[in-house]
DNA sequence: GCAAGGTC
C-alpha cells in the first residue's frame, strides 16, 4: 500500500514525518517551493507502507459568486443572499493543488494529517475534494493528534478515524455566510456612501463584516462609556506615619464616602484624639505567580502592553522568527506543556546569554523547569517557545525584543513563584479603623527574568498589638470617581477573545482593517476612539434599530455552528434560517438608509446628496418582470447584464445585456484573475421609465 | 473593490 499523507502546513508535514520515521524520510520539492515532499516507510493498519507526506499552506479553495454577480453594477446586492456560489482553488495555491493530483495518482490512500480544530476538519474535505477527483477508489482516513509530538502522531497513526463531515459542514455554513452578508452589506454600504458623500467616502471602501462591527463596537461602547460618565466627588481620611526617615500611609476601612459633612465629623473626631492603637498586626506569606506557557493571545497582549509593538507587527515578526528556526509556531492557544517536550535542553540553550544565560543556569541547578501547567490545548501547536539560541545582537531592534519576550516569558514559566511576606498593621483612631501594609520581598524568582510584572516591596515600622503612637497626620482628603479607560489594543483583543469574536490567529488581522477603514484610529498611540465614519455608522443602524455592533449576533451564530458540529442541526436549516435573517435586516436598511446618511452627516462636515439614486435608471425583465436598478454611471461603464442563476452551468450560444443587445460571445465571461466562467441569461431585460 | 479563516 502506498498512502499520501496531508497536512495542513509545511512545517507540519514536515515534523510528522521526522516523527514516523524516525529521522530516516527523505524529501524532494514540490510544485510550489513552500510546500516539500516527504517520503518513508510505517506501519498502517499493520501493513508496512510506503509514505508520501506533503501540505498545504491553510485553506485550498475559496468561495466566489459567478458573471455578474462578481460585479458590483450588474446587480442588485440583494440577489447575493441567493446567488449561487462556486469553490475554486486559491489562485496562489494552484501548484499545490498541481502536487495533491500528481503524487494522489500513485497512491491508494489518503491520510488526513490537518490541524484537528474546526478549520482543519473542513481543510480536510478540501483535500479529499481534490484527491478523489482525480483518484476515486481511494481509502480515505483521518489521523486525530493532540500535539505533533513522536508520541501522539504514532498514536494518531495507530488509530487511524473517519473525517468529521458536520464539522466541516460548520466550516462550510459559516465561510458562505460571511461571504454573503459580507458581499451584500459592503457593497451596499460602499455603492451608497460614496454617492451620498462623495468627497468624504471618496474611493475608499466602507465593508460590512461579522468580526469587523462588534471590533467597532467594543471601541464605541467603551468610548461612549467615558463620554458618558458622570463624576462623582467623594472625600476620605488618610493617616501617615514618618518616623526615622520611612513614611507609611494607612488606608481608611470606609473607603470613602460621598457625603462631605459626614466625613467632616470624623476628620473631626480624629484630629480631637489623635492617638493611634496598634490592633491587629498579621504577617502571612504572599506569592506572585508566574505566567503560563505563552499563547498567541498573551503574546500579542505584552507585545502591545509592555513593548509598544502592536500586535499586527508582533505576528509579523513572530512569523520572520519563526521562519527564521528561532522560535515555535506563533500560532497558539496551547498553554501547557506536552510531557514529552525535553525542557531542561531548551532552558540549556541559554546558560551563555549575558543577560539571562545565569538565569537559565540557576532553573537547571536548581531542580530543573518546573512550567505551570494551564487548561487550554489546541491539539496542534505546543505553546510559543525559543528552539534556538541567537546573540539578540545580531537581529534588528523589533525582532531582538519580541524574541526576547519570547525567551523571557519561557524562562520565566519554568522558573518559580515570587514569595513574600506582607505584614500588614490595623490601627485604630477615635474608634476609625485605618490599616497599612508592608511587603518584603523573600524571593523574586521569576522576577529576575521578567521585567514585565512589577512587585516592589514597600516598608513598614515595626509594630506591635497594642502599642500606640502619634501619627504624623491624618488627612481630609476630597477626590472624585474617575472614567474608564478607553481601550488599549490589548484590551481590545481580551474583549475579543472573551466574546468569541476572530480567532487567535485572525485578531490582530480584525483590528488593523478597521484601522485601514477609518472606523477606529489611535488617540495617542495607545488608546482607540471610534473614527467619524466608524461612530456614525454605529449611530446610523442603531436609528434604525439594528445592533450588528454587538457581539451577541456573531454569539448565536456560533452557537448554530457549534449544533451542526455535534449533528444537531442541518446545515441547509442553519444556512436558510441566517440568510432570512440577515436579508431581513439587509431590506431594513435599504429601506430607512437615509438614517445612516443622517447619521453620518451630523458626524461629516459634508453635506450629504439627499437623492443619489436621483440618476438610476430602472431595468426591468419582460419575462420574469424582475427590476433591477442601475446608475447611469454604471450604464456608461458598461452594460449591465443579468446572469440566471439555475442556468449558470450551461454553456450558452448568446447573452443578452440588460439594454436588449445580444451578444454572440460564447457565453464565458472572464473574472478578475482571467479565468474564463460561464454565465447565461435566457431572460430579456429593457430599460423602463 | 466585498468576509473570515487558514497560511509563506
């Protein structure tokens, strides 16, 4: 028997294959360079077999409307709910497409070795899509690993499964979707705004999608949240004592209080029996924990918190490094170890390092990394960590840093817990409690390596229960309660990640597009505002009554997909039922459009073009008597047609425009990439009016 | 020229 085996990236394929033979597979190139041929011999359903191992890079196909629905004049945005739908293969990825038919040809099996998550599953079909095409007799299996480690892939390939289809069905259900109400809403949203704001919309593109608006939405609610805020005053009671050089402040147990006059007379009360007794003394060990293996999602957090690199760039660099052999894949959800990951040797990698290397030193003398275990697994990637030693020296300035983070974070998760010892002193005045606090510092452990976490100590007098002395003073102090702050990239990403919205590998992509759209921009550098496009938009459906802002849309969705997955839903239901839905809303918002024009005009300084469906003109079918709108702009670009949906697949000797004119072409029309598609109309159309 | 999800 000779299998090929898929997996869903080159790296992949590539460790899989070390893994199975034991270090003896040999490789040759594939058609595309990215995406290498690894062959060896294993064992499969007890018989000796040939492998052939190759990858693709993510998904292979993608999803397109056909003829004139590709165009944005030629039809009615609305027709993109129904429009039929075609797969294609990426046009970048037609040579791995070429390999898959190629090396299937001599194979009679077919291992899926794809990531084993949602995506992977679907990207899976994809592959047995191509593959049975050109081979139909094929034995098709599933290899289901928790970690490309030599354990858990000779398991997999010991247990070999059936693919999933309701997962990939999921898959399926929702890429159609958001390319339906993507296309639909940022083609309306786009066609619209730049006729009725031409000088502000300009060219530009004004896109609709399901990540895209609830991202906006955090960035307006939390916005709105600080504009909105009323402050309160409060005023409280603060004491000091300084004695020989060291202040100490005690913090009221009432916190504050809202009321003036009330707090007054209890300033009062103090002042007039100022002594203090010492109550309560407590000294009780504190720890600080150290992080937990890194995940894409915390990397980018301290990326963007601690080094001011924005997590767009930091998942560029950790690709660069990553590619580079420095790191491990930055793509991850992973936040534990696997058991059999040889730590000790990669801590070992850096005892040279003059900034950490006696660090690394002291965890291997010191009984060896002990790495906090965490409760998520994405049952693909391990967490992020060095596979190599480089002098930081030697790369440039943004990289050197993120590699540092990288180091720093994984010396430090298989380093130990802080420890302290924090006394902290309850004292009372005129039958007011105050308490203060000291830490002292017993052992910083991880904190030597990992300048991202602060914990000082802070001092305190000697004090015994009992004893009593004379504060230095004691204070009215008057203050008022402050605004949240607005959204830091980093925020923005939790918030994400808390509501479900992207993935770990697509967050940062969300963000810097509504960036790019002017929906958000950074106030200092640091903190998100809704741009006036983004905010007028928000306000334009909330006129309306629509809230796409709001994450719970995309929630239910998920929930949807979740019950096609387990098999508790059809796909055509969930499909059928979310294109009503969303049609709905889309004839909502054509309807009361001039809201969102409202809207945005009092957010623009232009004035908006009350009527700018003024120049359309009216088409309207003599045998289905369908209408279809069309501006003159569009008209003197060029011809609107109308291609039938059920008829697409024929091949047709003429067409017909939607001026009358027939056509004799063949019927094919070619896309953007210059692929020929066919299309047909046997309808008639005629301008009215 | 549109989405979101993979990935180089």
């Amino acid at each position: 028997m000779k299998y090929l085996n898929v997996a869903e990236k080159n790296n992949a394929a590539k460790n899989i294959a070390i893994h199975l033979s034991q270090g003896t597979q040999i490789w040759r190139e594939g058609l595309l360079q990215y995406n290498k041929i690894y062959e060896f011999e294993a064992e499969v359903l007890g018989q000796k077999s040939q492998m052939v191992m190759t990858s693709l890079s993510g998904h292979l196909l993608t999803l397109d409307f056909y003829g004139a629905y590709k165009n944005w004049q030629s039809c009615n945005p609305l027709e993109l709910f129904d429009a039929e739908v075609f797969k294609s293969c990426i046009i970048k990825y037609e040579e791995i497409k070429k390999t898959l038919e190629r090396e299937v040809r001599g194979c009679q099996g077919l291992i899926i070795w794809t990531d084993c998550d949602r995506e992977g599953e679907n990207i899976g079909f994809q592959i047995i899509e191509v593959c049975s095409a050109v081979k139909n007799d094929l034995k098709i299996f599933r290899a289901k690993f928790s970690a490309i480690t030599e354990f858990s892939v000779k398991i997999a390939l010991q247990n070999l499964e059936q693919p999933n289809k309701n997962i990939s069905d999921a898959v399926d259900v929702r890429q159609e979707l958001d390319f339906r109400i993507g296309a639909a809403f940022t083609r309306f949203q786009t066609l619209r705004l730049r006729k009725v704001f031409p000088k502000t919309i300009g060219k530009s593109v004004v896109s609709y999608g399901s990540c895209q608006f609830p991202t906006l939405g955090f960035v307006v609610e939390r916005y709105r949240a600080v504009e909105n805020f009323v402050a309160e005053p409060f005023w409280k009671l603060t004491v000091n004592h300084t004695m020989n050089g060291l202040s100490v402040d005690f913090n009221w147990e009432r916190v504050r209080l809202f009321d003036q006059k009330a707090c007054r007379v209890l300033h009062d009360t103090c002042k007039e029996s100022p002594l203090a007794t010492v109550t309560d003394v407590t000294t009780k060990p504190k720890s600080k924990r150290r992080p937990l293996p890194l995940t894409t999602v915390e990397f980018e957090k301290l990326a963007s918190r601690k080094l001011n690199i924005n997590a767009k760039k930091a998942m560029d660099f950790a690709e660069k490094l990553y590619m580079d052999g420095l790191t491990s894949y930055p793509r991850t959800e992973t936040n534990e170890f696997p058991e059999e990951m040889n730590l000790e040797q990669l801590v070992g990698l850096h005892t040279d390092d003059p900034n950490w290397g006696a660090f690394a030193q002291n965890i291997l003398d010191n009984g060896g990394p002990t790495p906090r275990q965490g409760n998520k697994s994405d049952g693909a990637h391990p967490p992020i960590y060095p596979t190599k030693y480089i002098d930081g020296q030697l790369l440039k300035l943004p990289e050197r840093r993120l590699y540092e983070l990288i180091v720093r974070s994984f010396l430090a998760c298989c380093s130990k817990d802080a420890q302290g010892q924090e006394t902290t002193a309850t004292i009372n005045i005129a039958n007011e409690v105050f308490s203060g606090n000291g830490l002292m510092i017993t052992a910083r452990n991880y904190l030597d390596v990992y300048p991202y976490d602060d914990w000082s100590s802070t001092e305190i007098h000697v004090y015994q229960s009992g004893q009593t002395f004379n504060p230095s003073c004691i204070d009215l102090v008057d203050g008022s309660t402050s605004p949240p702050n607005l959204l830091t990239e980093a925020d923005l990403i939790e918030l994400m990640e808390e509501h479900g919205i992207g993935t770990d590998a697509t967050h940062a992509n969300h963000i810097e597009k509504i960036k790019e759209r002017s929906y958000v921009k950074l106030d200092d550098g640091i903190t998100f505002v809704p741009d006036l496009l983004g905010m007028g938009l928000v306000e334009g459906y909330e006129r309306i009554g629509l809230n796409l802002s709001k994450p719970h849309l995309r929630a239910q969705f998920e929930a949807d997909l979740k019950a096609i997955s387990e098999g508790r839903k059809q796909p055509q239901v969930v499909m059928a039922e979310q294109v009503a839905k969303y049609k709905e809303v889309y004839l909502k918002v054509t309807a009361e459009a001039n809201k969102i024009d409202g809207a945005l005009a009092e957010r623009f300084s232009e004035k908006p073009n009350t009527d700018p469906n003024k120049d359309n003109v009216m088409c309207e079918c003599r045998l289905t008597c369908k209408k279809l709108t069309v501006s003159k702009e569009s008209q003197n670009k060029g011809r609107p047609f109308y291609a039938c949906p059920k008829d697409i697949k024929k091949r047709c000797k003429f067409f017909q425009w939607a001026d009358g004119e027939t056509s004799t072409s063949s019927g094919w029309s070619t896309n953007g990439r210059g692929r020929k598609r066919a299309y047909s109309s046997s309808d008639e159309w005629t301008y009215g009016e």
